[in-house]
C-alpha cells in the first residue's frame, strides 16, 4: 500500500478554507488506498522522517508568509533525500501566493505544484497516485524487482526445488513450523535455474547481469560479480583465475584462510609481506619497506619455495584492507609500490565494503575514484556486504578494475563458477541487489555517517568515563584511538573525550596514524600510511603499560568478554588485552 506524509504548517489554522481543502485531500487519497500520515507541524514532520518512516510521497501545505517556513520545507527536504532520494514532493498551497514565494532553490526541490483551492481533491489525489506509481516502478534495485514480478505470476513449477514454492514443508509439523517462521515468500521465490526469463547468475544475462551492472557502478568497477558463497568464494575466485603452479605470488602474513585455500588449489609459490604488531597483539599494517620490489624480489631468490624462479614477476598480490581491528592502508600509496612488483593487486576489503561512500576513508580503498581515470595494473577488490551492509549471509561482491594483467571474461568466469553453485539461493542474491540499492545516491553517505557518529559517540563516553574513574584513582576500559586530537583548520588540540564531534566525524587526520604516538604502538610506521576506521572500535582492559612491560594488575580481555556475554553482549572478537 502506498503511502503519503502531509506536513502542515504550524502557522496554518485546520479551520480554514485551505485546511479543508487539506482535509478532502486526505480522504481522496484513502479512498485510492493510500495511507496517509499527517503531521501538524515542521518539528513532528522531521521526527517522522529522522525515524526512517518509508514513505512514497512528501505533501506540504503552508501559507508561504513566513521565513521560518521557507528554511523549514527546505530542512525537511533536505532529510528526505538522505535515504528517500526520488520521493515526489508536493506543494499544496495557493496559486498567487506559490508564484510570488517561489524561487530556483525551491524549484529543484519540490516535483510539482499543486493549486489545493483550484484544483479538485480527487484530481490533486490522482496526480500523487500516478506520481507514486513511477516513484515505485524505479525504486527496487533490477533483480528483486524481476524476482517479485516472478513471484506475483504465482506458477506451478514442475521443476526444483523439490519443495514447490514452500508447500512441501506444510506436509509435516516441523514443517509447517518452518513454512510459517520464514514466511511464503521466501519459498517462492527460491526458484531453480530453469526460469530463464530472470537470466542466469552464472551467465550474468537478464536480471542478474543489471544487478551486477548496477553494483560496478555504484562501487565504481568495471565489472562486478555477485558472489552467494561469501567472500572466502570470491577471494578463491580471483586466485584461481590468477595464477597457476608454476606462479610465483606475493602474499600479505595476515590473511584469511581462504587466501592460504587459493594457494593451495593453485600450487602458486607464496612470498610473504609481514605485517607489524603492537604490545596489544593487535597486527597492524604492512609497512612500505616489505612492499618495495627489491625487498620482494630478495624474499623470492631466498625462499626455498621459490628461490629457483628467482627474478620471475609475481603474477599476484594480496593484501588485507582494512584488518579485522580497523587498521586501513592508504591504499594509492601502497598501489603505487606494489604495482612495480605485480600487475594484479587484490584488496581484501570483505569488512569494508562501506568506505567508498564517505569522505573520511578518502584514498583508503581499492576503487577510488572513478573507472575511466584508472591507469595500472588490474585492481580486484572484495566485499562481504553482509557483514557491514545489509546482505544475507554468504553475499559477497567482486569487484574489478582493468588495467595491466587484465583476465579476459571466459577465464574468469570458468573460475567464478568453479567456486559457484548452480542452484544459488536467489534470496541471497537479491539481499546483494538491494545492498547495493541501498548504497547508491545519497543514502550511501546518510548511512555511513549515521554508523560514523554513533561510534565516535561511544568512543567518546567511554573516554570520558576513563577520564573520571582514573582521575579518582580507580580503573576504567578506554577505546584504542588518539588521546589528544588537532584540528587542522585551526590547529587548536583538544582532549580526544572533549573534542568537538563534528571534527572526529569529518577530518581523516584525526584517524591517521601518525610517527611517534604512542597510543597506537606501531613503532616506525610512516606518515599518511595508515588510519584507524573510527567505526571498528576496540576497547582496551587494563594490564598493558605503554612501554610494553604488563603491569601488576589487570583485566584480561576474555574475563570481560565471559562477563558481557552473561549479559547479552556479544564482541565480535577478543584478544589478550
């Protein structure tokens, strides 16, 4: 059912002409089915709006004689295109009134006028309908829009799954049970590949092939690739594609087990890149040094795996971005290292498929930029877009930008289905379709600065918190981050705990790891070559010094992790400290 807002102005009285005229409005859209919420004023209007209520049309109706409410339509607006972008707007008010009101910002912002004392209610209504109707018909991402046309087409299937639709599972309890938890949908819309009118996944035709499409340009590849097997699928993938056994590949010390799986079931030689460590235990970045080509080239002619291929070019090289504690590469930088080394560099980017959608990761991922300015070696990046997007499990994206050592599309499609299925869950792969709407426009950075500032907020009460307790000669957990914070702008310092919040939201360099702070532990490490991801946070128990020596007491980490457990709090991972 469709659904509309009417924000009011407070300034406009519900027993005037224009109220009325609001009122029949109202009771026109419901007898088209429509829902209409109405709110009585700018301030409620905005709550509405702030508490992702989804709507699909905007209705003002104000008196167009106040200041106040010029700047108000003009917030509202602003909120609504955070998340609702294409959401038709539409201005109710008198027809001399509007035109002498109305001006180019204003004209932008609202879809259509509306004369509410001219035109009939039933025709202003008709026009919202069919405005709403367009506004649906582009909002869903292209393969869920084909799988619910499918779905409303209600076939009998004489083909798999065996389930038929879900009315299988009703035949027993335990059956019934699982029917109802999950809902009809689901089943029947987990469809075999005979239904060719969708296309096919390992094809990429149809609705598959837009959706990828679709996803290589909002995350600014030349090709992507919807993956249903996770990420550990994807990186496989890129391997396999990649080398073979007679290769030689550099390899970053700190990777996932899917990456050792590649070398595995490729017999590629591995080189390592070792990466630093911190008296935490938490590994941190990979510095320059182990990424120059002289470096790498000394490592191959030592190595007993590959000291016979000696002055051979790596024909890959992986590394982990950011790592599982927030630590992210300036990823120009280390591409222009390691693409003298090799002209195929993979980013393992599965818990950061989010940075290319706000400002603060700035050069700190694979695809920066856009596709048409990329000269270098061929960049894949990978993506498990249900780990900190919103994706079922097992969604993973790769993502790819050609350039030296491109793989033409028939190699790397036999590898991709080699890692595939050929009877995929179409919910997963829809989850990706809409994980990718979802990011597109400007919801991409609504959302990331949303999850942005809800950490910093965290990480601030925590040292705040830190600051009291140890002031009183008690303990305290702090968060592992700078201590002490400098706008560049001003080049005042302040207290991490008391800095302003829009400057940690905003400003990389309040992230970046910089020579000689302590807080961070890497010693050695360059300038600009690594930043923090304020959203991963970490929080320190006490027992280590700064000097790296323990201290006669402490927290460890995993008491505090039993004790949150106890209480329904669930970290995603726990070291020593």
């Amino acid at each position: 059912m469709m659904k509309v807002l009417i924000v009011e102005s407070e300034f406009l009285h519900q027993d005037t002409w224009v109220g009325n005229a609001v009122e029949r409005l109202a009771d026109a859209l419901s007898q088209q089915n429509v829902t209409v919420i109405k709110s009585t004023s700018f301030d409620d209007g905005f709550a509405i709006l702030s508490s992702n209520e989804a709507i699909d049309c905007l209705m003002f109706s104000y008196q167009m004689e106040h200041p106040d409410e010029h700047q108000n339509v003009r917030q509202l607006i602003g909120k609504l295109h955070e998340r609702q972008q294409n959401v038709p707007v539409f201005l109710l008010g008198d027809r001399e009134k509007a035109l002498a009101a109305m001006d180019r910002d204003l004209l932008e912002l609202v879809d259509e006028f509306a004369w509410i004392l001219e035109d009939t209610a039933d025709f202003i209504a008709g026009r919202a309908v069919a405005a709403m109707t367009r506004y649906r018909q582009q909002l869903l991402p292209p393969l869920f829009s084909a799988l619910m046309k499918y779905s409303d087409i209600h076939e009998y299937s004489w083909a798999a799954p065996g389930h038929q639709g879900g009315v299988g599972f009703t035949k027993t309890p335990a059956g019934r049970f699982y029917h109802d938890y999950y809902g009809e949908n689901l089943f029947r819309t987990d469809m075999g590949i005979e239904r060719t009118s969708l296309g096919s996944l390992l094809d990429h035709t149809g609705a598959f092939g837009e959706s990828e499409r679709y996803a290589a340009r909002v995350f600014g590849a030349d090709r992507s690739w919807s993956v249903v097997v996770g990420t550990s699928g994807s990186n496989r993938t890129i391997m396999q594609a990649c080398m073979t056994d007679n290769d030689v590949v550099v390899v970053d010390r700190n990777c996932h087990k899917s990456i050792e799986q590649g070398l595995m079931l490729t017999g590629a030689k591995p080189v390592y890149m070792v990466p630093s460590r911190n008296r935490y235990g938490i590994i941190g970045p990979i510095y320059p040094q182990e990424m120059q080509p002289e470096t790498l080239q000394k490592k191959i002619s030592e190595s007993p795996l590959t000291k016979d291929k000696a002055g051979q070019k790596p024909s890959y090289c992986v590394v982990t971005n950011c790592t599982y504690d927030g630590v992210c590469y300036n990823a120009k930088e280390a591409q222009d290292l390691l693409e003298k080394t090799s002209d195929r560099l993979h980013f393992d980017e599965a818990w950061y498929g989010y940075a290319r959608f706000n400002p603060i990761y700035a050069d700190h991922y694979a695809m920066r930029g856009e596709p048409g300015d990329h000269n270098g070696p061929t960049v894949f990046a990978t993506h498990s877009p249900h780990k900190l997007l919103n994706a079922l499990s097992q969604a993973s994206y790769i993502h790819v930008r050609e350039g030296r050592g491109a793989i033409n599309f028939s190699r790397f499609n036999q590898a991709y289905m080699m890692h595939a299925t050929t009877s995929p869950l179409y919910a997963i792969c829809a989850s990706n379709d809409v994980a990718v709407s979802m990011m597109d426009g400007n919801s991409g950075l609504s959302l990331t600065q949303e999850v942005i500032d809800e950490a910093v907020d965290f990480r601030q009460a925590m040292a705040r918190l830190y600051k009291e307790f140890t002031a009183d000669g008690s303990w305290f957990f702090k968060p592992w981050n700078k201590e002490v914070v400098t706008d560049p702008q001003t080049g005042k310092t302040y207290d991490f705990a008391d800095a302003p919040t829009k400057l940690l939201t905003t400003v990389q360099d309040c992230w970046v790891m910089h020579p000689g702070e302590s807080w961070h532990g890497f010693k050695d490490i360059p300038d600009n070559w690594s930043m923090l991801d304020p959203i991963k946070v970490s929080i320190l128990a006490p027992g280590m010094g700064e000097d790296g020596e323990l201290e006669e007491t402490g927290v460890p980490a995993a008491l505090v992790t039993a004790w949150l457990g106890r209480h329904g709090i669930v970290p995603t991972r726990t070291t020593d400290f």
